[in-house]
C-alpha cells in the first residue's frame, strides 16, 4: 500500500451478534482500496470496533457502506450495553496515518458525513478535529444523553442540531459522529472486584475532566459475563500521557482499596511507539500478539 495512507476506526453498538459485525466488516472491504486490520467485540458494553486503513478516497467511501450496513442490521430501541452511543454506526473516526495531514482527514470526515446523510438519512455530527462548533470537539458533548436523551433534545434544543441531517433522529439508527482525531489507544484494566462503585471512583479520579491526566477519559463498568468491574478508558495523547503511567496510576489506587488487577484489554490495535515501557502491563493484556501493533498488519 503506497501513497497517502488513513485509518478508520468506526465502533458499532453491536458487540453479541458476530455475523453482523462480520457483515459490517465485508461491506468495508467490498469498498477496494482498503484493508480490514481488525474487529473486536465486547458483548458487556455491546460494542464493536472495525479497524481499517487505505486510500483516502477509499477509506470515505469503505466507511458508507459500513454505516450503511449497520443502519440494516442494528436496532437501537432494541440494544442496550454498559457503553454509551447515539447510533448503530456510532463514531467514525479518520486518522493520518501516512503522507496525510489531520486537517485533510477533517475534510474526509466531512465528505463522509454529508454522504451518510444524503445516502441513508441518518444526521450526522462533526466532532474533534472536524468539529464545526467548538463545543462538538469534544465527543462527550456530542453524546450527551445517548440515544433516548439526543433523540428528545434535538427536536425542542437548536443546539443539539446536527451538521448534517433534520431535527429528528434515524428511528432504529439514530446519529453517527464523524470525526478526525489521532491515534487514540482504547485500554481497559479489569479490576478482582464486581463492585462497579471502585471502578467508578478510580475513573473519576484519572480522567482529565476531573483534574486527572491529561489525554485521558475514563469510565468504570461493570462486566456481568465476568462478574468484574472495569476502568475503561480512551488515551487521546499516548506520547504525552503513556500507557505504562496510565496503567501504574489504576493499579496503585486500586490496591489502596485491596483490589489487585484481573488483566487489561486493547481494544483494535496499537501503534509501536505506544509501547515503549510496557514490561509491567504488555504480560496482562489479554489476548496480545504481534498483529495487534498498527504498523505490524501495514507490514
């Protein structure tokens, strides 16, 4: 693969059913020009994440008709999950990869965005780097509610109003934030605990919005499959707030409750820079192999 080179990174609020996220995944690779890197599921928060990469003309088109996929095969008044989402395709992010600029990935992401709404009526939000307002740079203030609160919101609120689309959700689908951003690393820790509440308490005390580390967002959950309670968290700079310091932070303010770690999830892939240092909490990560690291499965 030569030339200018983005990833996409699309999470859809379907983490149970294989064959629909196996279907999502075929419908990208039918676009040509890209390749699937990876798909992973996560039944508790009923979510999956698509990795992808190519051309940037492809890579537009390949996440259409992963939108388009996932509008037929997910029904939002029938899903439910510990993670939060406002539609079937919920977040669509571009991220310069190769030989390509951020703020051509934001345009990108606007040309998917109109797209999305003129092919399949879905209304779509511009977020982080692509984001028209300032506050939708944040993708929180975009999901503010989730599905049933911005379905309410966005027809008596003018500031809910989407980029893209009417003041009236997707019935079944709802909205899609599209985007442009970095490469974010998605880590969870699992904690030998099922209380939520411990979860909960090391997120808050982490997270930037809470005067934590910068670059972080985190949430605790609870994982019912497997009765633990999780720190799930978004890295938005690893280079400046790194994984093995993310990693330190939860395992020590866990232990100050006397709760040790169960083992940590990547979820989608990885860059190589990102783990420099990572002899304490690589070994805990589940499921770990050299195709997990970006620039293995570019290679």
């Amino acid at each position: 693969m030569t030339g200018p080179l983005v990833e996409c990174v699309p999470n859809f609020s379907e983490g149970r059913d294989r064959q629909k996220v196996d279907a999502i995944a075929e419908s990208i690779a039918s676009a040509g020009g890209v390749s699937v890197l990876d798909v992973t599921l996560d039944p508790d928060h009923n979510r999956s994440v698509i990795t992808f990469a190519g051309q940037p003309e492809a890579a537009v088109e390949a996440a259409i008709r992963a939108a388009a996929r996932a509008v037929e095969a997910i029904d939002l008044t029938r899903q439910s999950g510990v993670h939060p989402r406002i539609g079937a395709a919920d977040v669509v992010p571009f991220i310069p990869a190769r030989d390509i600029s951020l703020q051509a990935c934001a345009g990108l992401a606007t040309m998917a965005g109109e797209q999305i709404w003129r092919r399949l009526g879905v209304p779509v939000y511009l977020y982080e780097a692509a984001a028209r307002r300032p506050e939708r740079v944040n993708l929180e203030n975009v999901r503010r509610g989730g599905f049933e609160g911005l379905r309410e919101a966005v027809r008596t609120d003018p500031s809910r109003l989407p980029d893209f689309g009417e003041a009236e959700l997707h019935p079944t689908a709802g909205a899609v934030a599209v985007g442009a951003r970095k490469f974010l690393i998605a880590f969870n820790i699992n904690l030998r605990t099922p209380d939520v509440r411990i979860a909960r308490a090391i997120a808050g005390q982490i997270r930037t919005s809470s005067g934590g580390l910068p670059f972080v967002k985190a949430m605790g959950v609870s994982l019912a499959s497997r009765n633990l309670a999780q720190v799930s968290m978004n890295l938005t700079d690893f280079e400046r707030t790194p994984v093995h310091q993310v990693f330190t932070e939860v395992r020590d303010r866990a232990a100050s409750q006397g709760v040790g770690i169960a083992g940590c999830e990547l979820i989608g892939l990885i860059p190589e820079k990102a783990l420099e240092r990572s002899g304490e909490w690589l070994p805990l990560v589940e499921d770990f192999h050299p195709d997990r690291i970006f620039e293995n499965r570019i290679r």
